[in-house]
C-alpha cells in the first residue's frame, strides 16, 4: 500500500462525486479533521513513532498500568451499586447466617454486590485483586527502575513521580479495603485511628476531625473514605500517571547497553506498527489474569466476617499485603515508653508514622543521594546492569530484604500456628532477623556481583594449571598448562595463541622434556 | 529417640569428632534412662499412695497397652478384678447427661475402670487423683473427661504445651466407660451437654455470638490461630457439636470457661449451630477458600500466581536478550 499524502487526498477527493471513499481516505479525513483543529498530527506523531526497547523488564510498568485500567472499569461498576454509609439497618439478604442482625448500609450493599447483583462477586473480587496486583507490579517495576540505575538523571522527576504513585496507591488501597464495614476492616480502621492519634501535638484533633469524633465517629468515616477513594486519589494517581507517560515519551525510554545502543539513540520497536499490538496484548492478559483470579479465589468473603461492631474482633487479623510491612513494623515494635519535652511519645508513633515517613523520604531523594555519594551527576540514557554497580545493588537487595522481613512480621501468628511453634519465638525472630537478614543479603549480593562482574571480564577463560618441572639439571620451572578445552575461541579471538590441546597435567609433565631448553632459559632470564 | 540417628549420621560425616560424639550419645542415652528410672518411681509412689496395688504390675499393663490396647483388656479385667470389688459399694452410677436421668451402670464403671488403668494411670493414678505430672481428675464432671477423650488429646502422646487434636483411641462406648468410672469417684462438674435444642437454634444469632466471644483467639473464620509463649486456639473444622458445647463449657486448657451465667442453654445451641454448619460449612461463593486465613494467603496468591502470571507474560512478550 502506497503512502498517503494530503495532495494525493484532495487530488482523490474531488473525482470521487459519488462519496464512495476508502477506508484508508476516511481514516486520513478523519484524522485532517480533528489536526486542522486541535493540531494533533504533531503530538500524533511523535506518539506512533516512540521506540519501546524489546527487553521484558521494560514491561513491568505495564502490569501495573493495565491493572489501574481494570481497577478504573471494576470500580464504576461497583460504585454504582455501594451505598457509603454507616446508617444501621436488619439484613435480610441472600446469606442466611446473617439474616435478621444488625449491619451498615454499606455492608449491607458490600453483601448485595456479592450475591445478588449479575457478575458483582466477580466483579468486586477482580477490583480487589486488581489493587493488590496494581501495587505488585509497582514494587516490582520499582525494583526494575532501582537496579538498572533508570531513575537517573534526566529522569530524577519521573522517579518521584512514580514513589508518590506507589504511596497513593497504598493509602487508596486501605481506603477502599476499609469502606466494607467488614469485621476485619473495621478492626484496621481501628488501628488506623490510633496511629493518627500517636503523632504529637496534632495527632487527637486530626483523627478527631478525620471521623467525626472519638472512634468509631458519628459516622462520617465512610462516606469520607469513599469520597477520597473513588474521586480525589484516583483523579490525582490518573494525573500522575499522565504525567509519568508524559515524561516517558519526552525524555525517551532507557536501554540496556548492546549493539549500535548508544546513549543518543533508542534501538526497539516503534509504536505503530508494533508495540501497540504487543501492549494491547499485554492489557487483555493483564485483564485475563486478573479475570481468572476474581472468578476462581475468593478474596475477602466479608460475609464470614460479619458486621463490624468495635466490641467485636477477630484474632488473624491482617491488611493487605502492601501495607503488610507497616503492619510489622508496629508488630515487632518493643512496647517502649519513650517521652520527649516532658511528654509521652505514644508507642505507635514510631513504627507506624516516623518509619514510613524516613523511608518514603529515602525513596524520593535516593537519585540525588546517588548523585551525591558517586559524583556522578552525567546523562544517563543507558542502563547500568545491576552486578556492574555492586554498591548501589547491595543497597537495594538489602532494603527489599528489610522490608520482606517486615512483611512476613506482619503475619506472625499465622506462621506461629502454621508452623507449631511459639508465637513469642516468631516475634523475636523477626525482632533480630529484621536487621540482620538485610545485612547478610547486602553482603552476599555485594560478592555476588564482584564475582559475577569477574565471571564476564573472563568468560570462557577458566583457571589453568601451574606445572612446575624439574629439569634435570635439578632446576624448577613453573609453566603455564595449556587452556582447558571449550576456552580455546575466547582465547584466539583475545589473541593469545593455545598450546596444544592437551588439558592432562600428566601429558603436560610427560611432554614437558622437550619444552624445558627453552622454558629453563626463559626463566634464566627473568630470575 | 529418633534424634540419635542424626547423631550417628553425625558420626559417619565427621570420623575426627568419633570419640566426641559416642561420649555425648553415652551421655545422652544415661540421661534418657535416668528419666526411665524417675517416671517409674513416679507412678511407683502414686500407686502406693492411693492403693495396695503391686507398682511392677501397673507399669507392665501401661507398657503393653501402648501396643494391644484392645486385645489385653480381657486378660487385665483378671488382674486387676480385686479392687472393682471395692467399688461395688456405689449402688447406682453418676448421672452423665444433662437433662437426663440416665445413669451410668455399674459394668460401664467396670469397664472404665479397666480402660482408665490401662491408658490413664500411668500419668493420673489409678484413682485419678493426679500426680507431679497431670491433675486430679476427681470431681470434673463427665463433660470434662468426654471432650479430652473425645478429641483425642488424652491420653496424651507427647507432654508439650497444649496437647494437639488426634483420632480418638476410644469408640464412643469406651469413651462413656472412662467417663462413667471417673465420675463414679467423686461427685460435681458439669454433665454432658444436651444437642437436642440445636436444630432448633438461630444461627445468626450464633453467629454474633461467636464473634463476640470466640473469634478473639478462634479467628472469625474458626481456622485457630497462635497465642502467646506456645499455646494456641485450635481449628473448630474438626469439632463435633458436642464437642463445641463441652469446649465452652468446662474451658479445656488456655480456654475460658463460660458458664450458662455467661452463655445461656438457648445461646449455646446458637453458637454450636454457627461452628457445625456455618464455619464448617463456610459459603466459598468467591471460589477457592485459601484456608480462610485472610490477606497473608491473599497476598502470597495475589503476588506469586498474579504478578508472577504477568512477569511470565512480559517474558513472553518481550525479549530476552
């Protein structure tokens, strides 16, 4: 098919009287029309002409794009039929366990979602898997980001940008795990109003404020959470990941470095015609994944928790897994008093307010921090393999190692009864091995990579033996034993020239009576 | 004493630390036989104390019914016939069920006294009066010594914390024997709870209940969780309604006991009627339950099959080179 020009459309239009127009000449008028008015052949191209390089890991971000998508069309699917309030009413619903107790309205419509509305389990079920999926595919995206070294300069921005992402995405998640009013999101709420209250000085008047009294509040705390969660964060997470895209297309994707990549060109597959076909694929098998768990495992049966009511709780009681970290850091937190200026610092406030803010605070500055340790503030639009910077890796391995502890800290009554022993032993577990794992690992990723960074310098070339020979003069001569078969290539093509092919230090020594006139003067020499 | 083959493995692995390890294992198999030589004197001072019985006689019957328990009963009726003679000055048995004048016979005692001996005593003594190693079972009432049996903590196979759930050693008969035996040595405790009010019961209302007074250690799905220094709720999946009801009854182990000033008769019908078709019949209308433990398995699933199934299908897509 021959390429179309705007002359060659006019020069076809007017013959063509009878409006019978081609698909391609509709599709080009169509598109005239919406340039001539909005100027959009320009930012068009540059859109369908954007490079994606081919490697896997430059798709990472797009699990957690897709499944925001997904999380988008669940969410207004649910939003039409959730009524965010706390007005109390008797149950008479489809679950007879709970026929004729007391529940919210909320829980009550969580209850009709699932039961009662065509594809609302299903429904309610992907979206949950949906946020926890989104905010996986950000840390491991993240973790792409970290060890290549992407986050640096230009692209310091676009790395903010993204950890405030991760945080939002973290916050919208509670929010929306807490509107059912369930038993165990009731008790999280509970936790929540805590930690808000732990913060000196501000701490009551904000939780206060936030629900509308002391807990529970006078029930405001769910339609507020509703309101933020449905329209203000995920307004702000959209514009944001605009931004993001925005600033991806404009500063050009990263790459690893390879043949013909250099630091001024993007080598991969353009938009159109390529990379589009390969993302749409990758969103239906993003929606497909997601369709598979929400219809097959159940997540979050509220219906077997209950209505929350404060004097009730469960023991097992858990967030999800992105908060699980902060979960364990309050867990394994030692029930020290500690006052400042004459007062008590609420236990709480540490592990649960002071600890995420210095850590997001280290994830926002660390390109800058970068910067600063390695003197190293240059353009980078190739990617550092990460055993290449063995410091910078270290560093990484050790903090997911720190906050994987924290992780598993959150669930410790549940691998103390998974795995028969004393819950006290699995919490001082973790209070030691909190701090010691991340440093074991740092330690050994750090000699990992200096190996592996060895293993390239010289691959293909293993250790050969010393020989040492005695000539029968009674002198000794060491001599190299030749390169071990398969190192032969790398050798050549590093031009040095094999001996012969011989790996056996016996044949060596056998055939070393030849060799020796001219070894022994050699060393002569040197010695 | 399966942890000696790793000391011989220990042995084979390391030839230079031979004399070491024989010496530790020497000491080692002293130290398990010391402990032999003292549970025997044990049991030797509790039989004394109690009755006239031979002490070598008790320690052989207990020995032999860890492997012929049903077998042996006929013969040991013999041998220990002497002292149900004594007994037979109880005319009529204990009461054992609530709500019921059914007693317990004289040959139930009979043969609860056989079963207890053989199984019990070692550890409780023959008049279950309890020893350094286990209490007094006088006085606990039938209810008590049904849900231990029962469930298959008692007789205990291993002395930790909190004894585990196990298939019963008894059938249901047996079970009402010991029951009846050790009621008939001492009067009190509570009778066997009556399951007839349970078809009847609201299970809603069981169901707050429950979330009221067990799902704080039970977990509100039942699945058990750890509690503090080794202790820990069990699963209800297993729990037979009267097992439920004499649970909360009598509070086995770290349980707390709710009397009927606590539960009435009418709410403990409700909540046996929640664990035996609500919990353990739980509604999984999302699909796979994930052993009802809520977002830990939430989140292995969601990070290993979800954003593992995606990584994959980026390694798919894209290159790899």
């Amino acid at each position: 098919m021959e390429k179309l020009t705007t002359k060659d459309l006019l020069k076809n239009l007017k013959p063509n009287k009878d409006n019978k127009l081609s698909p391609q000449e509709r599709a080009a008028n169509a598109g005239r029309w919406i340039d001539e008015r909005l100027g959009a052949a320009k930012g068009g191209r540059t859109f369908f002409n954007k490079i994606f390089p081919d490697h896997w890991s430059f798709m990472l971000g797009e699990i957690a794009l897709y499944s925001f998508v997904v999380l988008l069309v669940t969410g207004v699917f649910l939003s039409l039929y959730f009524d965010p309030s706390s007005t109390m009413l008797t149950y008479h619903g489809s679950y007879k366990p709970l026929d004729g107790t007391q529940v919210s309205a909320a829980y009550n419509s969580t209850l009709a979602i699932s039961f009662n509305v065509r594809f609302g389990l299903l429904v309610r079920q992907m979206h949950h898997w949906g946020a926890d999926i989104f905010l996986g595919a950000i840390a491991v995206h993240m973790c792409r980001i970290f060890f290549t070294g992407a986050f640096r300069k230009p692209r310091e921005i676009n790395w903010i940008v993204g950890v405030t992402l991760l945080i939002l995405g973290i916050v919208n998640g509670f929010l929306g795990y807490s509107l059912p009013d369930d038993l165990i999101s009731g008790t999280g709420l509970r936790i929540m109003f805590s930690v808000l209250e732990s913060i000196p000085v501000v701490g009551t008047h904000l939780a206060f404020w936030l629900f509308g009294g002391n807990y529970p509040g006078n029930g405001v705390i769910i339609p507020r959470m509703y309101m933020l969660h449905i329209l203000v964060i995920p307004a702000i997470i959209a514009g944001l990941v605009g931004a993001h895209l925005f600033m991806l297309v404009r500063q050009k994707h990263t790459q690893f470095p390879g043949k013909g990549r250099t630091e001024h060109n993007v080598v991969g597959t353009p938009m159109w015609p390529g990379f589009m076909f390969k993302t749409q694929g990758f969103l239906f098998l993003t929606v497909a994944v997601l369709a598979l768990l929400g219809g097959l495992a159940q997540i979050n049966p509220i219906w077997q928790y209950g209505q929350y009511f404060p004097y009730k709780v469960s023991y097992a009681v858990q967030p999800d897994w992105y908060m699980g970290w902060l979960d364990g850091a309050l867990r394994i937190m030692p029930s020290w008093e500690i006052s400042a200026f004459g007062y008590m610092i609420p236990n709480q406030f540490f592990p649960s307010i002071l600890f995420p803010g210095i850590a997001f605070n280290i994830f926002i500055i660390w390109p800058f921090l970068e910067a600063r340790m390695t003197k190293d503030r240059d353009i980078h639009n190739l990617l550092d393999r990460p055993r290449d910077r063995p410091k910078r890796t270290a560093v990484g391995t050790g903090a997911l190692a720190f906050f994987f502890m924290l992780f598993f800290a959150s669930s410790t009554d549940v691998l103390a009864n998974y795995l028969s022993v004393s819950l006290n032993l699995v919490l001082w577990f973790f209070r030691i091995a909190t701090y010691v794992v991340p440093i074991v690992v740092a330690l050994v990723t750090y000699k990992i990579c200096i190996e592996l960074q060895l293993a390239g310098k010289n691959a293909g070339r293993r250790k050969r033996f010393n020989v040492v020979i005695r000539t029968e003069e009674g002198e000794y001569v060491a001599q190299k034993s030749p390169a071990r078969e398969g190192d032969m290539d790398v050798l050549s093509e590093h031009g040095e020239i094999p001996l012969e092919l011989n790996d056996r230090v016996s044949h060596v020594i056998r055939q070393s009576a030849d060799s020796i006139g001219v070894e022994s003067k050699k060393s002569k020499t040197t010695t | 004493m399966d942890w000696t083959i790793f000391l011989f493995i220990f042995i084979k692995l390391n030839n230079l630390k031979f004399i070491f390890s024989t010496a530790l294992l020497l000491s080692l198999f002293i130290a398990v036989l010391a402990g032999f030589a003292d549970s025997a004197s044990n049991a030797a001072s509790n039989s004394q104390s109690s009755t006239s019985q031979m002490p070598t006689s008790i320690s052989h019957v207990s020995a032999s019914t860890t492997t012929s328990m049903a077998t042996s009963s006929t013969t040991s009726v013999k041998s220990v016939g002497t002292p149900t003679a004594k007994q037979s000055s109880v005319s009529v048995g204990p009461l054992l069920y609530q709500g019921s004048s059914v007693r317990a016979t004289q040959s139930q005692i009979n043969q609860g006294k056989v079963l207890f001996i053989e199984n019990c005593s070692s550890c409780h003594g023959i008049d279950a009066s309890g020893s350094v190693r286990a209490p007094n079972l006088v006085g606990l009432g039938p209810a008590t010594i049904q849900f231990w049996v029962t469930t298959g903590r008692m007789p205990l196979s291993n002395p930790i914390i909190q004894p585990i759930r196990k298939p019963s050693r008894f059938n249901s008969s047996q079970t009402l024997d010991i029951v009846a035996y050790v009621s008939s040595l001492g009067p009190g405790g509570i009778l066997i709870p009556n399951m007839n009010g349970v078809n009847s019961a609201s299970i809603s209302d069981g169901a707050s209940l429950f979330a009221l007074n067990c799902a704080g250690c039970h977990t509100i799905t039942g699945a058990g969780d750890a509690l503090a220094s080794g202790a820990y709720a069990p699963s209800l999946h297993q729990a037979t309604p009267t097992q439920v009801a004499e649970a909360i009854r009598t509070g086995p182990a770290n349980m707390p006991r709710f009397n009927s000033g606590n539960i009435s008769d009418a709410h403990l019908n409700d909540i046996v009627k929640y664990v035996t078709q609500g919990i353990q019949r739980p509604n999984n209308a999302g699909g796979w339950g994930l052993g009802g433990v809520g977002p830990v398995a939430e989140g292995f699933i969601g990070l290993l099959i979800g954003v593992g199934l995606l990584v994959l299908a980026s390694l798919w897509i894209g290159e790899r080179d």
